[in-house]
C-alpha cells in the first residue's frame, strides 16, 4: 500500500523528476554537470545541514549530503547525475531533455539512468525525516557521481582521501530494474569491466582493390584476432583468463534459474537475439560467465574501394567477482603476441569487479521491502549484470552494496534512444525506499553491535 502522502504530492515528485531530467549532463560536459549539480545541492540543503562538493578535476563535483542519525551505523545512498550521450537526434520522438510525459511515462535521457534514483530518494528521505522529528535511527549519507558513465575517473581517489567521513555499513547502489514479467530484481556487487584497444598497420597508404588477391587486410585479420578470443558459443578462449572467476555454488545456480532472460521488450520481430543455448544454460551464464563485446572497430573513413592500410578496434570485456582487470590483460596480450604479434594491444580502462553477500540483515531488508513495494517476491541477482565502480566503496569504505530495483523497465531503453520511465513505477520507486529505510530500522539496522 502506497504512503498517502505520495499520491498526495504525486504531481510535485513528477515535476522534480522532470526538471532534474532538463539538464544535459552528459558526462564530461563541465558546464551541464555542474547546474545539475546546483540544482541537487539546492535540493539537499532543503534536508540536510551538512551539504559539500568535493571536486573531481575535469569532470565536476562529487555532490555530498550527510544525516546524522542516533546510531553509528551508516547507510550510503549512491547515485550518479550524469547520462550517457544522446546520439542521433533525429530518433527522438521528443527532445532527450525535454522531460515530455505521455503514454503514462516520462521521456528523457537518463530518465532512469539514473535520475529517478536521485530524485526519487530525495523524495523518500524528505519522508522518512518527517517520520522521525526527533532525529533519525541511523546515519545516512547521499551521495553523487559526477562520471560514473564513464569509469568514474577521480571516484576512487575521492573516497580514499575523505574514507574517515565517508565510511559507511552498506551501500543502496543505482537502481537495478523489473524482470520482463514485472518482477523487482536485486543485485548484489557489481561486475568489473576491462576496455582494450587493437591496432594493426600494415601498409603504407590505402592500395586499390586490384592487390586485394595479394595483399593482408589489416582490418580482415583484427576481425580474425577478435573472434579467436571466444569460443563459438560465446565463452572467452584466452588460456589462464577466467582461472580466477568466482564459481557458483548450488544454491547460487538455483538462484539464477529465478530470473528471467530478456525477450520480446528488447527483440526485432521474428529475430532471437538469444545466444542458441538452453535457457538454464543462459541463466547461470548472464550472472557468472565473464563476457566480452565490441565496442567499437574503426578504418580511414576516406577508405572507398580500396584496400586499407590500418585498423583499429575496440573490445570490452565484462568481469566476475574474484578476477583482477591487469592479469587479465596480461593474459590477453600474451596470446594475442603469440597468436597475433603484429598486433598492437593496449589498456584503455579497468574496473574491478564487487562482490556482496546476499544472506546480510542489510540484504534482508531490501528483499523484504522490494515485495512489499511492487508486490512480488524479488529476483536475486548474486552479481549484478552492469560494471560500476562498487569496488572502489569495498575498498576504501568496506561497505557492501546492494542495487535494488526501480523504475526502470526492460522496455525502458537505458542507454539507447527514447529512454523512458513510467509514472507509476517512480512513485512505487519512492515507496520501495522509504520502505527500506524503515525496514533496516526495523531489523536493527541501527544497533551498535
């Protein structure tokens, strides 16, 4: 059942959610961040005394709101108020920041990504601080990302340099989303990520097709070199790469067979994007299996009926839970140089992968107030499917995290053209977390033992 004030203030709670989705904050735009970052800073200071912004050089501030609370124990809630780009505009039905409602949903980059996280919990907090006048039962810290579309460059070195004021018990991460049948999905920690470059130059200048009979396609053999490092079926092939990836145990296999796979909100008509596996196979593989994917493979754009004299390509690779991003390379580059050696190979960027247990009372209370909120038993993701910085908050603030679920939906087209969030599924968002928020003070969230 839904908090009475909500429904209430229903048209206030959209109308911030709007008007924080009007900034352009595309990550690495200096001066789109930090209005957005005026507008939450402003907003904060409407709840809390104590509001800071601690700098990121080049990429903006990190925005940070704390709420002292009866107990020593520490929530974080973090966010991130950047987005991704928005592409073509020409695919928009309505401008990406124009916040436009219809259909029952709000229309804008970032939408969900992550800006219904930042509002939404604004929301919950102004709630649950009006629940308790005299003074809250934990401490709680907002806090938010500047750059997480990015890597988050500089996070790391933030919470390592203010660890004392910003250590925490555990960690509400970004929101995850709904299963296709509308299900809330949990996720626990976070996978790692490592981006690599490859380039191969092999001529002197672009040649006329007429030598194509005689001549190395450079781009033809970084096609070959990328698909040797996975098996046909889409496992990675490089030799000593997965050795130290976690491995389930039973009840974390049965766990995966819980959730279900995407389908028709992400599918062409009469097309299965779906690896041709069974779909228990495919379960246990979307949370365990390290992956890899192209993220970009470029040639001479003047290249027009010739042979190319260079190429370059880009390749992902999303990381489990015990794997370290540098040996990885190292195992990449060591075949590649056997395989491959005129290759070049380079690191672009690294993130560690983060694991959270999902047996904590923390845990517990989230799980309960996902199926009081959106009436479901939730799915439980041991790692959650994305890459995010989670580690760097392990490390410095040994806080384990917990992405719940919320607004997003399958459908929702995170990261991609016309990304949108349904009105309901934002005020059930903000109920979900004013929910936690009273759980994890019901469950003794709050005792110093």
């Amino acid at each position: 059942m839904r908090d009475p004030r909500i429904d209430a203030e229903r048209e206030q709670s959209i109308r911030e959610w709007q008007e924080f989705c009007r900034f352009p904050s595309v990550a690495g735009d200096r001066v789109a961040i930090e209005a957005a970052a005026d507008w939450l800073e402003q907003k904060l200071r409407r709840l809390s005394e104590r509001v800071e912004r601690i700098e990121i050089p080049e990429y903006g501030p990190v925005v940070v709101a704390y709420f002292p609370g009866a107990s020593d124990k520490t929530l974080m809630l973090y966010n991130h108020y950047d987005v991704q780009p928005v592409g073509d505009l020409d695919q928009w039905i309505s401008g990406p920041f124009e916040s436009e409602i219809r259909d029952g949903a709000m229309w804008a980059r970032g939408a969900c990504d992550d800006k219904a996280d930042v509002t939404s919990r604004l929301r919950a907090l102004e709630l649950f601080i009006e629940d308790h006048p005299n003074g809250l039962p934990y401490s709680m810290i907002y806090l938010a990302d500047p750059c997480e579309e990015i890597g988050s460059p500089g996070l790391e070195t933030v919470l390592a340099e203010n660890s004392e004021r910003l250590s925490s018990d555990a960690v509400l991460w970004e929101s995850y989303l709904r299963e296709d049948d509308g299900r809330p999905a949990v996720g626990f920690g976070c996978r790692g990520g490592m981006e690599i470059s490859l380039s191969l130059n092999i001529l002197a200048s672009n040649q006329h097709p007429s030598y194509s009979q005689i001549l190395r396609s450079a781009p033809l053999e970084l096609m070959r070199a990328i698909t040797s490092l996975t098996t046909e079926d889409g496992l990675i092939a490089v030799p000593g790469f997965t050795d130290s990836a976690l491995r389930p145990d039973a009840a974390a296999k049965a766990r995966t067979q819980e959730l279900s796979l995407p389908g028709d909100a992400i599918s062409l008509p009469g097309v299965n994007p779906l690896k041709d596996l069974p779909a228990a196979e495919l379960k246990e593989r979307f949370i365990f299996t390290p992956s890899m994917s192209l993220s970009g493979f470029d040639i001479d754009p003047s290249v027009s009926h010739s042979v190319p004299a260079k190429g370059t390509a880009k390749v992902r690779f999303g990381l489990v839970p015990g794997m370290d991003p540098h040996a990885c390379f190292e195992t990449v580059k060591s075949f590649l140089g056997d395989t491959a050696p005129d290759i070049q190979v380079e690191l672009i960027r690294t993130m560690q992968p983060a694991f959270s247990p999902v047996d904590t009372p923390f845990a517990v209370s989230v799980l309960d107030a996902a199926a009081k909120a959106f009436e479901a038993e939730p799915v439980v993701y041991d790692v959650m499917t994305g890459s995010g910085p989670g580690a760097f908050f392990l490390e410095h603030l040994g806080a384990p995290l917990i992405s719940p679920t919320g607004t997003l939906r399958p459908e929702g087209n995170m990261h991609g053209y016309n990304e949108h969030g349904y009105l309901e599924d934002y005020l059930t968002h903000i109920q979900f977390t004013l929910d936690l928020l009273n759980n994890l003070e019901a469950n003794g969230f709050a005792n110093n033992d």
